[in-house]
C-alpha cells in the first residue's frame, strides 16, 4: 500500500512520486494534467453510476420475480436465470442474462498445436479467413486468449480427423469459472425490432 504523502503548497507531485515545485512544471504539462485529470473524474463518475444501475436493475428485477412467484405461491428452486422484461407499450425491454465465465487448461497448448497442425497440413488449400481466425483467437492482446473467438472454431464444420481431434482437445480445456451476470437494455425501432442501447464505451 502506497504511503499518502502530504504536499507542501507551492509543490506538485511526480509520476515517480517527487516533489516538484509548481512553477517548474510546464504549462504544456499542467494542461494535460488538467484534461487526465478532468476525464479519470467523470469516467470514475460514470463507473459508479453504472455499477449502481445494474445493482438497482438486478434488485428491482429480483423484486419483481418474488411477487410475481408470491402471487401463485411458488418459491423457486435452484439457481436463478435469464429473464426478460417489457414495459407494457412494449418501447422497451430489459434481459438480465447469466452467461458462464470460461477459462482454458493447460489442455488448450496441446489444440492449438493440433489446429495450426492442420493448417500446415492443408497448406495454400486453408481458407486465409480460417487462418485469420486462428492468428486472432490465440495471439490476442498481451498474448490473452480471446474465448469468443476459440469458441468459434469450435462452431466451424470441417470434415478432417485432425480437426476433430483439436477441437475434442479444445473442448477438453474448457473450464468453467462461476457465472456472470449482465443487464442489457433494448429500445424498439419499428414494430419488430429492438436495438440494444449502448452501456460499454468500446462500442460507443
């Protein structure tokens, strides 16, 4: 744990955690340090806000599923799933929706070996998608797996013996890790459709 350190007035602190008096520190310096400083509040601001959303969202659906159950007397047995809500115009809909959190054993090293043996094996005759695929699934940032994309060669149909064996062995190393939760809010565009309203920055 970082010691708090107190700052004279007139000094400012350092990345490397110096003091510095402020009339050295850059104009170009305090500007930046200013905006950083302006957005890291807001986006801890928003953080906050979301998290106090989905734990309202989740409570006030949880609510709604007891008096729902109450009013027939049923109590729910097990564990508790997706669930989706409308208002009664129908404008909007929210999903709480559980999904399983996957993580990979030491089993994935040994498909990945036996999917890119495939790929050698078929040479000029892979599709260049499929290996693109692959490339993104195993070499994602800082050297990750990315589980969406490993999952989606397992939904691939190749009639090859090899392929089959990676993808038992890619099956072998799935791992599950406990379950998430998530809130999804929709908005209806026209009569049948609905758009998921935007709560990740990613897709903004």
């Amino acid at each position: 744990m970082t010691a708090h350190i107190e700052i004279p007035a007139g000094f400012v602190k350092n990345a490397a955690g110096h003091l510095v008096p402020e009339h050295q520190v850059r104009d170009q310096d305090k500007l930046r340090d200013n905006v950083a400083r302006d957005l890291a509040a807001q986006a801890v601001a928003i953080s906050e806000s979301m998290a106090a959303f989905k734990a309202k969202a989740l409570a006030d659906i949880e609510d709604l599923i007891s008096i729902s159950l109450e009013r027939y007397g049923v109590k729910l047995g097990g564990k508790k799933g997706n669930v989706s809500i409308t208002t009664y115009d129908g404008e909007f809909k929210i999903e709480r929706a559980l999904a399983n959190r996957l993580s990979f054993t030491e089993e994935i090293l040994a498909a990945k070996e036996l999917i890119y043996t495939c790929i050698r094996k078929w040479s000029a005759g892979a599709d260049r998608h499929l290996m693109a695929l692959v490339d993104r699934a195993f070499t994602g940032r800082n050297g990750e797996i990315r589980t969406n994309d490993v999952l989606d060669l397992m939904r691939l149909e190749i009639d090859d013996e090899d392929w089959k064996t990676a993808m038992d062995a890619l099956r072998d190393s799935i791992q599950v890790n406990g379950k998430a939760v998530y809130i999804r809010v929709y908005r209806r565009i026209g009569d049948d459709r609905y758009e998921q309203i935007n709560l990740n920055l990613a897709g903004a």
